[in-house]
C-alpha cells in the first residue's frame, strides 16, 4: 500500500511503525475471510481491510478523528485472527492499537460513554475494587431489564453467580518445588482473574510446584496493561505495565528467573510485546528481557514433561483463545497436554474465530459479542462435551453464560489429572 507521509510526521516512532505496517499491506483482502465483526455485520469496513483505510486517511490527514471511524475501530474485537490469515505480514495489532491511542488523544466521546469507559478503567484492573463492583452487580442482576443501556445491563449480567473469596496465594511470596528444583519462575497472577476465578492460579502454583518449579509471586507485579491499553489509554498502560517490568526484572536480579509464567492469554499477548511498547523509554532494555522471558503456561508445561495420565473418561470441548492462537500463535499445547493427561479432546468448527469477549468488548459491544458468543457456544456444544475447557479468563466467562456444560481452565484440569483437587466447576456439575 502506498503511503505519503510528510518527513515532518515521521518522526514520531509511531508514525513510523503506522507507516511500515500500512506499506506491508496489498489490499488482498484474505482478511474479511477469518474477521469475526465483518461475518456478522457484513460492513467492509468492519473488516481489517476497511479499518486499514480508514486508519491511513486518519493518520496520513493528520485529521481529528470521525465519530464513523471510531465507531468501527471500536468493533474491532482484536482478535487478530487476520494476522493469521494475513499472506503479507502485516501487523495489524500494532496499527490498531496505534489508532485508539490517537483517537483517545483527539476525539471527545459522548458523556456518558466517557463515564463507561472511564468506570471501567479505574475497577478491572484492580482486584479489591473489581470484587465490590461484582457483589454491587451480583445485587443488582435482578434490575438489569430496568437498566436503559445495554452495556449496563452486559455489566450487570457479567456478575458470577458466586464471588470466590481471596485466595492469600496471590501474596507475593515464593511457593518451593516438591522434590527437585527443575526451574524458578515468576507467575503473574493478574487484577481480574484474581476477582472472578482464584482456582487458576492456585491450580497453577500447585501443579508448576509438582513438577519442580519454584513459583514466585512478585512483589509490585499486578495487572498487565492490557485493559486501559486496548482502550487507547496508554498513559496508563505504560505506568501498570512499568511496575511488573521493574517487578520481575528484581527477581531476574536477585534470585534468577527462568521464566514469566502467564495463565490469561489475553494478558500473555501484552507482555509478549512490552518490548515494543517500551522500545523508546527508559525502561526498553529491561522490558524486552521481559517479553523475551513471558510464556503462556502451555508453553512451560511442554517443558516439565507432564507425566502421562489414564484415561479421565471425559470429552474436552477445546476452546482457543484468540489472544493464544493468534495474538501468541500457540495452537496445540493445550490440546497435546489434555491428551497427554488422559482426556479425550474435542475441538469445535471455526474454532479461529472470536467468542466475542476481548477484554472489556462484551461490555462496550454487547449486542455483536452477544452474536458472536451464541455462535461459539453452538459450535462447542455440537461436540457433546462433559467440560469446556480454555485459558483466557474473559472466554470462561463469556462461554460460561451461554451455557450449561461445565467451563474450566486447562490448567485446573492438568492440576487435578496429576494429583490436585477435582476443578470446583466439575464437582458442582456433579462430575
């Protein structure tokens, strides 16, 4: 794609990276084929060919931003599932992440949906105020058809039915290896996930601690970024992304890390890139040994060798997460380790496609990620699963409300298959 720039714009680092990308770009428009918002709206310009477009015009014009090119780039769920597809390369995460930084910058929402957008950033990424908000909304639930606003109403409707009490593992401490220490690895046990679902992470410590890792909670470590990040807040993003980069490079320091184990996959695919987040601030040398360092925990666990197990006698509905299949292009570890447990593995049609969570996207698009989610959960439920199981917290969530077959974590089912509890999700289904 041909771009014109002035000399003057480029040399602002993310005009640059704009500029690159949008150059990479040959209009081929494999794109539209796997992007979840064009098959169900149908708009060119819901697909990443039109949002490209729309971007280059709004970048290269140097123009305040439309409300008709925000609206679409706000339905862009990124689920990068058009990276996967795309033949030339082009990274679209980059320049759509680039584009609600600049509209945040220069275009002035709504009122209200200033207040919505506003709300949510100060309660997600911080678990005690997030865990209050839950038990407002758990109250409120019974009101939601009074509410006159559907992404109140999808606020509402999120509450779990049960809000875990505090897990004390999400302290920071350090959890030693039972027998020999193979590895010493800093977990990141995340703000949401820690409000919503504490079985993950305890799941993790106990079966990474089983096969030989000391797991560290890091002092100062918490929420990715990513929330405020994909809202084009990037002030804010920056400084919550800054505290674990100094976090776990102490650690690296101190005692040796060999890893940065992250079990949300949403919260995976942000780290993976503090490298390019950072790459003109003081923090870049220290924030690539932390991207260079993050793993989604499949990815360990393919190390540790996880023992064979016998057959569990119970069919695995498969979930991949957009931001593990394609924001980290990691498609069969998951799969290989529930096989390699002893569960029998089921993995839906259009399993690329979206299940319409993204972060807070079911919050702001209700009625598109309402779409996607019913698709998703026909898609699962064709395959007679006894359990769903996924690793992005936002999907179990999303999934979880559509349907009643059982969602848990991988890793909570690789826990309990090599020694750990039965997931609380199973027991209550009466598994």
């Amino acid at each position: 794609m041909k771009t014109e720039f002035s000399p003057e714009q480029l040399k602002s680092p993310a005009i640059q990276r704009s500029n690159e990308i949008l150059r990479t770009c040959v209009h081929c428009g494999f794109c539209t084929a796997t992007c979840p918002t064009y098959q169900v709206l149908g708009d060119e310009l819901d697909s990443p060919r039109g949002r490209i477009y729309l971007i280059k015009d709004m970048l290269e014009n140097d123009r305040d931003p439309d409300p008709q090119t925000v609206k679409h780039i706000d339905r862009c769920l990124s689920c990068l599932a058009c990276m996967t597809t795309c033949p030339s390369g082009v990274h679209y995460m980059h320049l759509v992440d680039h584009a609600r930084e600049y509209i945040e910058e220069r275009y002035e929402r709504p009122l209200f949906e200033r207040a919505l957008r506003w709300t949510l950033a100060r309660i997600l990424p911080y678990p005690g105020r997030f865990r209050l908000a839950l038990l407002g909304a758990k109250i409120g639930r019974p009101f939601a058809f009074l509410m006159p606003d559907a992404r109140l109403r999808a606020m509402l409707e999120m509450a779990p039915k049960q809000i875990p009490p505090v897990s004390r593992n999400d302290d920071p401490q350090v959890f030693p290896a039972k027998g020999e220490r193979r590895k010493r690895v800093a977990l990141m046990t995340g703000c949401a996930q820690r409000a919503l679902n504490t079985d993950i992470n305890d799941a993790t410590i106990r079966l990474l601690t089983r096969l030989g890792c000391d797991v560290v909670v890091a002092e100062g470590a918490g929420c990715c970024g990513a929330l405020t990040h994909h809202m084009g807040k990037t002030g804010e993003s920056h400084a919550t992304a800054a505290r674990n980069i100094r976090a776990w490079t102490r650690e690296m320091d101190a005692g040796g890390l060999d890893a940065v184990v992250i079990n949300t996959s949403g919260c995976g695919t942000t780290v993976k890139d503090y490298g390019h987040m950072f790459r003109n601030e003081p923090l870049a040398q220290d924030a690539a040994r932390v991207s260079d360092m993050a793993m989604d925990v499949s990815e360990l666990l393919m190390q540790l060798e996880l023992p064979e197990g016998a057959g569990q006698d119970l069919r695995i509905a498969y979930h991949a997460a957009c931001s593990l299949q394609h924001g980290q292009q990691i498609k069969t570890h998951p799969k290989t380790l529930l096989k390699r447990a002893g569960f029998e593995v089921a993995e839906p049609a259009d399993a690329h496609l979206c299940c319409g969570s993204a972060g807070t996207y079911n919050l702001m698009q209700p009625e598109i990620s309402r779409q996607l989610k019913e698709r998703k959960v026909q898609t699962l439920e064709a395959k007679a699963p006894d359990v769903i199981a996924a690793g992005n917290i936002g999907c179990m969530m999303q999934i979880g409300t559509g349907t009643q077959t059982p969602v848990v974590h991988t890793v909570e089912l690789l826990d309990w298959a090599t020694g750990g509890p039965k997931p609380r999700a199973l027991t209550t289904a009466g598994l």
